[in-house]
C-alpha cells in the first residue's frame, strides 16, 4: 500500500485535535473540492510543536472492481476497509439520489427506534450521506450534540453538505473508523450511539460493536439494522442483472458482504458479546418499487457497484444497453427486510 501526501487548500476546522480524523461541518465546498481532485483521499489532522497541519493523503489502491481486490484484503483488515471506503466514496455522488428511495426510510426507522431526545448526545457510526444524523440532530434539538462518522470521504463531504443545508448546528460529521471511534472522540461519552446497515460490511463486527459501546453513557443505548432479507423478486432482478452483464463482468449485481449476520441470535450474540444487555431484535419490511431504466443507477449508486467497477469504460453504455434491454418494462417491487437491534450498557 503506497501513500503520497499532497497539499491541500485552507480549511476551517473545528479548535479540538481529533488524531486521525478531521471535522468539516463548516467547510463542505472546500472539502467537495479536494475530494473531487482526488478520489479515495483520506484527511489527517497532525499536531507539530503547538503548530496544526491539515494533510491529504492518498491511498493507491487495487484496482477498483478488480474481483481480487476483497479478497486478496482477506488477511488485512485495514486493506478490506479501504477498499470499502473507496466504494462508496465513489458511489456518494448518487447515494440514494436515483429515485430509488431505501435508505431514508430504513434510517428514520433506526432513529425512530433509538427515540433520542432533547438535549441527547447521539453518534452516527457509518454515518453515509447523513439519512440517520439529520433526523437525529432534529430530535435532539439546539441542546444536544450529534456527531457522524464515516470512513468514506465523499459521504462525510454530503453528510456536511446536508447539516449545512439543513442549518443543524448542533451536528457535526467526522472523518473516520467506527472501529476506532474511542480514539477519535477522546472522553466523549452519548446516550446513543446509531449504527446504521454497516456491521455486515466490516472485518470484525464484534470489535466494532465493543468500540461503540465504550462510547455509550451508563445506560446508553445502541441501535443497529442490517438487510437480512430479500425477497423473490429481488433474487429474479439480481440473477436476470447476473446474466445481462456476464459478457463484461463476472457476478454482476454481488454484493461485498464481509459477514451475513442473518439470523436474530447472531445480533443478539454480537450485542451480548459488546457488553450490552436487555437486547430488542425486529425485522420490518420495506416495498422498493424500480423500473427497468433505473436498475443500472441503482446499483451503482451503493455497495453493489463493487461488482460492476471492472467493466470498462468504453463499454459501460454498450452494457446498460444490454441490461435494460433484458429486464421486464413493468420493473419490479422488491420487498426488502430490514432486522433493528438495540441493546444498553
């Protein structure tokens, strides 16, 4: 793994030191714009002889869409997080932005369940684009504190964009590792802690779920969802996807799960094991309806672009052609289901 450091264009920054991480809520252009320059970019904040220096360093990584890449990051967890972060640092640009609408409504559930309050302390582990923050940040209103988090810079750059619009000022949006959320937020402690459909797609869940649970004040709780399930219709579009796209790519429409978590005791055992008790486990299911010609942007638009980024660029148009024209024009409904866990410490 190569790293080269660049220069980078002022940038306001919050007055606190956070190792490894870089707040910037109050600058989102200017983030945008390095970000753009350079995709895949990771911020470092570094503190020299009372001196503060913001550096961009960029992470050279395997190829994006290489079927090895995940793989080949098998027995480096940092090497598989990267690869993740950069898959949807690529895809942040249209993250739930297709006309699609899953995410929003999963993550107003999540916060729903988790019920802050006014004046509450909440973090949003694997914040994205801001879905679970903005809704929290509402909650809690002017007297409490929201802080996001997230390990892909083009989703902390929207999150950002998205607390600016929204004129939370009582939200925040960090640059950073759930799995080391302790170091980043040194002697913060929250009443909840949001982990929204992220766990499934980390090395090692169970330290993860440990991390944020050390964050949590005396009976805090934490609430997580995952996709467990999906339905016929689903697994039709995908298999129908699979065979479209097979003469540009192999296992087209994949998703970079590193664990499945599907059924109700692995989040009960994965909670128990993080030190929280008194776990609630429920699944709820979500109708997504999606035409033909939405189905290309759809799946570039999350995890499952991973499984196309091979294709060349001189013949994705040639393969969107080919996929649409495989798929039944009344589109599909797919009946997704989400599984919410809570717990308290």
């Amino acid at each position: 793994m190569a790293y080269q450091k660049l220069s980078s264009p002022s940038m306001r920054i919050e007055e606190r030191t956070l190792p490894g991480a870089v707040i910037v809520t109050r600058s989102p252009g200017a983030v945008e714009g390095v970000m753009g320059e350079v995709p895949g970019a990771l911020c470092r904040l570094r503190a020299f002889r009372g001196r503060l220096t913001l550096e961009l360093i960029l992470i050279i990584a395997p190829p994006p869409g290489d079927p090895a890449s995940l793989a080949d990051c098998g027995g480096n967890l940092m090497n598989a997080k990267e690869y993740m972060s950069g898959v949807f640092d690529r895809a942040s640009g249209t993250y739930e932005r297709v006309g699609v609408p899953f995410f929003g409504p999963v993550a107003a559930e999540l916060v729903r369940r988790a019920a802050p309050g006014p004046g509450d302390h909440v973090l949003d582990a694997g914040c994205g684009t801001g879905a679970s923050l903005v809704p929290a940040a509402q909650a809690v209103g002017p007297t409490g504190r929201v802080v996001g988090l997230d390990l892909a810079p083009g989703m902390v750059a929207a999150a950002a964009a998205e607390i600016d619009r929204h004129g939370l000022s009582q939200a925040t949006v960090l640059l950073g590792d759930a799995e080391q959320a302790e170091e980043l937020l040194p002697g913060e402690r929250f009443d909840i802690v949001l982990a929204g459909m992220m766990l499934y797609f980390l090395p090692d869940p169970l330290a993860a779920v440990r991390s944020l649970a050390g964050l949590l004040k005396p009976g805090g709780r934490l609430a997580a969802s995952l996709l467990v399930r999906s339905s016929p219709a689903e697994a039709e579009l995908l298999g129908l996807v699979e065979q479209a796209l097979r003469p540009y790519t192999s296992g087209a429409g994949s998703a970079p799960f590193q664990h499945t978590l599907g059924g109700p005791e692995e989040m009960t055992r994965l909670f128990e094991e993080g030190g929280l008790s008194g776990i609630a486990c429920a699944d709820v299911t979500f109708d997504v309806a999606i035409g033909a010609e939405q189905v290309w942007d759809w799946l570039w638009s999350a995890a499952r672009r991973a499984s196309l980024e091979s294709i060349p660029e001189s013949l994705r148009a040639e393969a969107r052609e080919a996929l649409e024209a495989s798929l039944p024009r009344d589109g599909f409904v797919l009946e997704r289901t989400v599984r919410y866990a809570t717990g308290q410490l």
